[in-house]
C-alpha cells in the first residue's frame, strides 16, 4: 500500500523547529530508510525535482528529507540561491545540517517499522553532508553524487572557479575567517556557511566508514572538479581500504549532461538504483517512466567491485551496456582512472595491460 509523504517537525537546541518529512512509498511491516540530502539553496524539498527523481532509487524504503534552517518543504523562492531568507543566511551551514539529520534519525530509532538498514544518499553539497553524517550514524550504503568530498572546500572551490576568481579567493576567505558568525552573503552563501565548510575534507570521515561507499563522478563537472574525485579513489587505495565503488563518467558535468547538452541523468539514477539493490538485498522494482534498460541480447558485465580496480572492454557499437541488481564475479584487476558506462564522446584508448578480446552477449569480466 502506497502512502502519501507526511510532514514532521523535531525542535533543535535553540528552540527553533527542524521541519522534515517522511515517504513511506510503500507501507510494509518492516523497511529501510533512505536519507536523501539535497544541494545548495533553500528550495524546498517537497519542491525539488531532483530528490523527486533520487526517491525511485529504493522503492520499497521509507523517504526521509530534512530541510535546512529557515527553509519549509514548500518554499519556491524566486532566486533559490541569491534570494534566500535572512534566517537561512543566518543560520545554515553544512554542520547543522548534519545536527538536524542526527536528531531526526533519533526521533526514528524507535520507530517500529524501521529494520535499521540506512542508506545515505547526498547530491552536491548534500554530498559534503552524508561525508559528515555518515560516521556519526550506521549507514548500510553511502552514496555521494557529483560532490567531489577528497579535499578542503578552500582547495576544492579554487579548482572549480576561474581563474581570475580563484586569484581572488583567498582574500576573500580571510575576511569570512575573521568573521565566521557573519550572515553577509558571498557565492550564494554567507560568511558563516562558508567559515562552516571551508577547511573541511572528507577523506577521514570517509575513510573511518565501513559501509560500501558510492562516488558518481562526471568527467567535466564544473561544481565538483573530477581531479578531487580521483584524490579521494586514491587515498582509498593507498589505505587498503575496498569498500569504495568510484564510477566517472566520460564527459558528463555536474548535472550529468552530456557535451551536447543531452542528459544521462535517468540512465544514471537507474545504475545507482542497481547498485544499491545489490547492497541492501531488496527487491528491486523498476520504475516504468524511467528509461527502459538494454535487452538481453546485448553484453552483460558483472561488476561487483569497480573501485581501485581497472575495467577493460572495448567501445561497444550499442549505445550503453546493462548492470544486472546482483553481481556475482568481481572484475580483474589494476587501478581505474575511468569508467566508460556510455561511449563518451571523446573516446580515450585502454591501458596497453588491458588486452581483452571483444565481449559475446551475457560474458563477464
């Protein structure tokens, strides 16, 4: 039975009210919870298409959206960047962001429906906060999107700008150092958002995770530059640590548009939505509006651990190759530097070590 998204409120510490929400998409006697943490701004989450779209990743888990300080699930503000409330200048920063999930998530651990399965799901700067969240609590998955987490944001932001900006910045970051409380507003966030975020680096937190760990990564990603990505992939590597799957996509951007201006961005969700399904272990149910997958006659890979490893195929003449829910045999060896799911556009040569011949329909790596 499908039921309708419920709003809630929790209080914070200072008295002021934590609205968020919960999307049981289909009532069972026990089900997961999937956190979806969105981007920048202050729209509303009952008004973001985006996390409308991410909702479908796990249909039978249970929805929940936290919104940030000053903002309600219905607000569509004209400019949802530059034209935000003085109480979400004032107030929200990546950290409390990362308060309010906690406190919800308490509120929910006696909830008698809930098998403790977590899966953590953050876009953009929703990326930067389940980086945060997700040593405090006990995810079974993370998903980062085109969040680029490997270093500081003071790092990271210079990559991402011109030049002639980035020359800039560092004059800038001494006046939000010397005024981390301020509300004055630069880069579509205030000072103290900025003072908040801008000497914070993912990596440890990442790396104390035990969960599988998703990165989505687009090649020419303007926001979350791909070069802080691969960082991250090797800090992981040089760490030992296996639990990290790292997928970039050739010549997609932030949005996962292509050079042309065509989005992937369903074809992607759908690969993440079989990723997970894979971890969680529940019955996966495609959604029918979504873009159809490949028929079986076409080549089926087996991938199971995609992270510091290499992936060896030739560029197939179909348009895209088809991820099976549960994977059963590893992929071969050597470090990845990219993962080619779609012929990008502009097509790099392998590995002169990956020699393999052409793949025949259902082979797997």
């Amino acid at each position: 039975m499908s039921v309708a998204t419920v709003e809630r409120r929790a209080r914070r510490a200072d008295g002021s009210v934590i609205h968020w929400s919960i999307d049981r998409q289909h009532v069972a006697p026990r089900q997961g919870i999937l956190v979806l943490a969105q981007g920048s701004g202050c729209l509303g989450t009952g008004t973001n298409p985006n996390l409308k779209r991410a909702k479908r990743l796990l249909p039978e888990f249970a929805v929940v959206m936290v919104e940030k300080y000053g903002v309600r699930p219905s607000d569509v503000p004209k400019d949802p960047f530059g034209g935000c409330s003085r109480t979400f200048y004032k107030h929200n920063t990546v950290s409390r962001r990362v308060e309010d999930l906690q406190r919800v998530l308490a509120e929910l651990e006696a909830a008698p429906w809930w098998d403790q399965r977590l899966v953590l799901f953050g876009g953009s700067e929703g990326g930067a906060v389940v980086s945060m969240l997700a040593p405090r609590v006990t995810p079974t998955a993370v998903v980062i999107f085109s969040t680029a987490p490997g270093r500081s944001f003071r790092e990271t932001f210079k990559l991402a700008v011109p030049p002639a900006v980035a020359a800039q910045a560092d004059s800038e970051f001494a006046k939000i150092s010397a005024n981390p409380l301020s509300s004055k507003v630069w880069g579509g966030n205030s000072y103290r958002w900025w003072a908040d975020i801008l000497d914070y680096d993912g990596t440890a937190d990442l790396l104390s995770v035990h969960a599988p760990i998703l990165v989505v990564q687009g090649e020419r990603d303007g926001s979350a530059p791909v070069q802080v990505a691969r960082m991250l992939r090797d800090d992981f590597q040089r760490a030992g640590h296996s639990n990290l799957t790292y997928w970039e996509f050739a010549d997609y951007d932030h949005q996962m548009h292509d050079a042309a201006g065509l989005s992937h961005l369903d074809e992607v969700m759908q690969r993440i939505s079989a990723w997970l399904v894979g971890i969680v272990g529940t019955a996966h149910k495609v959604d029918e509006s979504a873009p159809a997958t490949l028929p079986p006659s076409l080549p089926r890979l087996s991938l199971q651990r995609l992270s510091l490893q290499r992936l060896c195929v030739p560029l197939l003449s179909q348009p895209r190759l088809w991820l099976p829910p549960r994977p059963a045999v590893p992929v071969a060896s050597r470090a990845v530097s990219r993962l080619h799911f779609l012929p990008p556009v502009r097509v790099l040569p392998p590995s002169p070590a990956c020699a393999v011949t052409p793949l025949r329909a259902g082979a797997r790596v």
